[in-house]
C-alpha cells in the first residue's frame, strides 16, 4: 500500500502544478498560463497545452463544438465528463484549458476542463 500511495504521490508531482489547476485540486498558476486567441493557438505545436477564453457557439456533432473568440473560430472536442454539469449557451463567456490536436484536414482544440466566466 505504501509503493502505491508513493507512486501516486509522484505522479502527481510531475504532472506540475498547472495540471492540477486545471483538474480543480489547486496548484500554482503564476508565469506559463497565458490566454491566448484562436489565431494564436492554430499556429502551436501539437499538443501545446493552451488557456481560451470566448464563446462556445454551436454544437456539431456527439462531444465536438465551434468556439470563437475575437481572431476566429475553431473547433473543440469536449468529453462528457468535462463538463461537470455545467451548461453554458452561445452568449456565455468561457474559459477552456486543454491541447492542441493538429488533423489532417482541420486543428481543434481537446478540453481538459470547461468553466464559465
């Protein structure tokens, strides 16, 4: 029980402290958590990590939404679980924390975590 708890323990501890900001159980914010805009987030790498704020603005299929911001739209993918009961509409505000996923044909964005400002 012991080796397990400290391999929790330490995977927790690498994962860093903006992870677990972003799974809700605290942690440091300061310096790398920038906003950034749609613009912006269609010209990282692959899996950057990336904070969003704007609006979710219409549903396009099972988990897959369009988001916009003032620079552009682009697609999110959002898991059910995601969303921890949270229901939010075309004219609210979010913030969405998650990665980038280059396709072959489009970039979207996967959430992590989904809260309304």
């Amino acid at each position: 029980m012991k080796k397990i708890s400290m391999l929790v323990f330490a995977c927790f501890a690498a994962s860093g402290g903006a992870n677990a900001a972003m799974n809700g159980m605290g942690g440091f914010t300061g310096g790398e958590n920038v906003i950034l805009t749609v613009e912006q987030v269609k010209n990282m790498n692959d899996n950057s990590k990336v904070w969003v704020e704007g609006a979710i603005i219409q549903k396009n299929g099972d988990e897959t939404y369009m988001f916009q911001d003032s620079t552009g739209t682009i697609m999110v993918e959002i898991d059910d679980d995601a969303w921890h009961g949270l229901v939010v509409g075309p004219t609210d505000t979010v913030r969405i924390y998650g990665e980038v996923d280059h396709g072959l044909f489009n970039t979207e964005i996967d959430i992590d975590y989904i809260e309304k400002l």
